[in-house]
C-alpha cells in the first residue's frame, strides 16, 4: 500500500485557461518522484497539457526547479508558461 502524497499544482496564464481552473490539488501516483514526471503524468491525463508542458517553466514553492527536483508530500508547484508580449 502506497503513502498518500498530495500536492498542489498551481496554473498560470495560459494555462489556467486552458484547464480552466487556477490550482488542483493532485495526490501523486506511484511511480511520480520528480517534476519530470509530474509533467508526464499530467500531460497523459489532462488532455487540456497535452503537448504544451516542454516550454513551461515549473516552480516548488519560490524556486524555479529542473526535471530531476524530487516531489514530497505538500509540495506546491507552480506551472509558469512563457510570457510573450511587446
């Protein structure tokens, strides 16, 4: 039996639109250690993700991280997709 480990995921921009809510709060599956996975994992089951999670930016709490940070329980992530404007 697997220890629950929820964490938030928060969306910005872009994406908020797209999923059409701004945070969730998503209890990791086994096989989830990292952000690299995390962003596997939601590009599979939220079809609103699929194919745009290479140019997004993730954050746990106030630090952007790369692909290999391991995810705890509690952990809040920040999805933060490219900014374009003028």
């Amino acid at each position: 039996m697997s220890v629950p480990r929820p964490i938030d995921v928060l969306y910005f921009a872009a994406l908020r639109e797209r999923m059409g809510l701004h945070s969730e709060r998503i209890e990791l599956p086994d096989g989830v250690e990292t952000v690299g996975r995390l962003a596997q994992f939601l590009e599979a089951s939220r079809p609103g993700l699929r194919g745009v999670l290479g140019s997004v930016r993730f954050a746990v709490g106030d630090e952007f991280v790369d692909a290999e940070r391991v995810l705890a329980a509690g952990d809040v992530v920040a999805l933060i997709p490219p900014v374009s404007g003028g």
